[in-house]
C-alpha cells in the first residue's frame, strides 16, 4: 500500500508473500505512501508482517497483533534474511508506533508483549 | 368519494415506492470480457473471470458499489500454486479505474487473479474496501497505488497473496 491518508483497521493477513526476495509483507506501506494509518489489525504467518519501506512518510502504528512472521520453516531456511513481524525502514521520526504487540522488529518497539485486563 | 379514491392511490404509490429495491445490475457465471460497473451492482452467484489480461471489474462510475453478497470472484491462476511467483499484467480482479467514492462490500471472496485482488488505482479518492477474503493472487491482495486518497480498508482477511517479483514488494494489503 502506498496511498495517501489510507485507514487499513481490523483485517487479517495471515500466509502472504514469497520468501525469496524478502520484501513481501502482510501489511505494506511502501514508498510514497504518506500519512497512513495501520490500526487494529491482526498479522502473522508472512514474510514479514509490517513492511514500511525507506521512503514512507508520517505512518502511523497503533493497537496492531503482528506476531510469527515468518513462518518458522522461512526463518530455519533463510537464517540470514531480513525477516520480522514488524520491519522499518523509514527514516527516524516518520513511523509513530503505539501499543502494538509485537516480538521482532527492526526500528520499532519489538518485543512488547501486552497482556490486557479483562474486560 | 373521488377524494378519498386519490389518497387510496397515492398510498399505494408510496408503499409501492418503498417496497421496491434500488436499481442493481446483477452478475454471475462466467465472465469472457470486463465487467464495467456504473452503478450498484451485486453478484448473485459466483462468477468465474476469463478475461484475458484485462481486469474482471472496472468501475466506470463515481458514487456507486459493488456488493459481493458472500459469493465468489475466481481468476485463472492455479489454486495451488498461484502463479508460481509471476505476476501477469493487468489481471486485476477489480479496478477503481481512477473513480471516486466507491465501494467493494463483502463478504465475498476474490481469488486466484494473476495481478492484485483488487487496485485502487491512482486519481480515486474514498474507496472503502469492506469485509472481503483475498486469497492466492499473485500480487497483493488489496493494492493502494500512491496517488489513491482517503482510501479505508477494512474488516478484510488476506490469506496466501504475493509474487517473487524483485522490486515489487507485495503481500496482504
């Protein structure tokens, strides 16, 4: 996804991408995509869950499940690849995470494991 | 007496009025060319896409929606394999074609396109996606182009969608 002032709240992505190249993604915000806001969403089980690439601008992450991407059998085959729940490239200051839960990241707030109170 | 025969009319014209459904084109089967969608449509079956390398459907209207009414959209890649991680120019499910206010309304589901599920092509502004499974496209499920605006996706679930091409980073949404 790279458009402008997008909402993307409550899907499910689960099993999405190739791990070969790294770049697929449950949930993508791509170069050029500006002022988007990723909220509530549920992801595992893809290359990688949260993909927010170099040229992403003012992305907002809040109240997202982005837990087991990849998959384990992607992780054992390609120890070396640039795989994980949530993976950040954009500059700092341009991506706002909020109470996401989430357990690898790269430059973002990995691992937070919240536990909620009943309600 | 004749008074009283108009109001027993015009009552019946209003319950009338109201009774009747809004206007809907109505598609399923197959599909062998585009299906362009002026105004609110609703499957009412499922519908296999033989479309060649064109989109199954294109908006060609402002303000209207498309309802899926829990039926479903089959491309022609391999329910497998997809497209073993080729993506196929223009094979789209569904396009906004650049038009404004329009709306995909599951459930539903889109599958087996040999390009996105569904694009929401630059120029369109307010597309709302709703309530849809994406499954097995060789791009992404739901694609936002970059001048897309004020686009929401939501309530959606995208399951096995992607390609291997390089530089082309897809997946989900």
């Amino acid at each position: 996804m790279n458009g402008q002032n997008s909402r993307v709240r409550l899907n499910e992505t689960h099993g999405n991408g190739y791990a070969e190249p790294d770049d697929d993604f449950g949930i993508g915000v791509i170069d050029g995509g500006n002022d988007n806001v990723i909220e509530e969403n549920n992801v595992s089980g893809n290359t990688n869950g949260l993909f927010i690439t170099a040229g992403a601008r003012n992305t907002i992450v809040r109240d997202n499940v982005i837990v087991g991407n990849p998959g384990i059998q992607i992780g054992n085959l390609k120890p070396d690849a640039r795989h994980a729940d949530i993976l950040n490239l954009a500059p700092a200051g341009q991506t706002y995470f909020e109470r996401n839960v989430c357990v690898t990241g790269v430059n973002a707030p990995c691992p937070v494991l919240v536990v909620r109170p009943p309600q | 007496m004749a008074q009283r025969r108009h109001i027993v009319l015009a009552a019946a014209i209003v319950v009338t009025a109201l009774a009747a459904p809004a206007w809907a084109d109505q598609v399923s089967g197959t599909l062998t060319r585009t299906f362009v969608i002026v105004e609110d449509t609703d499957l009412v079956g499922d519908v296999v896409c033989n479309v060649g390398s064109n989109p199954c459907f294109s908006f060609g209207a402002s303000n209207v929606e498309l309802r899926l009414n829990g039926f479903s959209m089959t491309g022609t890649a391999n329910a497998v394999t997809g497209c073993g991680g080729a993506i196929f120019a223009n094979e789209f499910g569904i396009t906004t074609n650049g038009q404004h206010n329009v709306y995909v309304r599951g459930p539903g589901l889109i599958q087996r396109f040999r390009n996105f599920g569904i694009t929401v092509t630059g120029g369109s502004r307010g597309t709302r996606i709703q309530g849809l499974t994406a499954s097995t496209n060789c791009g992404s499920g739901i694609r936002v182009t970059a001048a897309a605006f004020d686009t929401v996706v939501e309530g959606n679930r995208l399951t096995r969608n992607g390609a291997s091409s390089v530089g082309a980073p897809c997946g989900g949404i």
